[in-house]
C-alpha cells in the first residue's frame, strides 16, 4: 500500500481547488490555505482535509501552524525526507503547493 502524504495547498483557486481535493481524494492528508474564505468554500463540505484562512506566504500562517499540534506535528516530522514544491503565477497572483513525502 502506498504511503499516505501530508500536502499543503497554498491558494484555492480552480487549480488549487482542485489539486487539493483530488489528493485528499486520494487518501492525502490536506491543508488547504488561502486568504479568501470564499475560496476555500469551493473545496465543497465533502473536503476530508483541513482549511486555514490567511496568507500562506506570511509567517503568520507558519505560525498558525505551530499554535495547532496536528500541523506542528507535520512540520516537524522528521521521517519526510522529500519535498516537491510547486508554484504557478494566474492573473499576477502566485501560489504555491507543498509535498511532504517518505521515501
């Protein structure tokens, strides 16, 4: 059985929206962040992940993650040993999608 990983994605656009909700789909333990609470709405209420409304280019949102044992159990994990990282720019805005793997 594979391995499940834990994602974060940054910005819900229809991209980010859906990359989030095919991994948490797919088994994937998912945090999905943005700045507008609208746009995590879209995930729909049959989204198994987490949602975090902020900017996840702020230390702020790091620092969220820290105040909640569940994330900061993530971030310091120490059997990840892989990460990907994607960005894309739409309409002059980035965002960005995390993966924590084990390999």
């Amino acid at each position: 059985m594979a391995k499940r990983a834990r994602i974060i994605v940054v910005g819900c656009s229809m991209f980010g929206t859906a990359v989030a909700r095919a991994l948490s789909g797919a088994g994937h333990d998912v945090i999905a962040v943005d700045m507008q609470e609208g746009a995590l709405d879209a995930l729909g209420d049959d989204f198994d992940g987490e949602i975090i409304t902020g900017d996840g280019k702020s230390a702020q949102v790091l620092e969220e993650w820290q105040d909640s044992p569940a994330h900061n159990e993530n971030l310091l994990r120490e059997n990840f040993n892989g990460i990907g990282v994607g960005v894309a720019k739409v309409k002059g805005e980035y965002y960005y999608c995390q993966l924590f793997v084990q390999r």
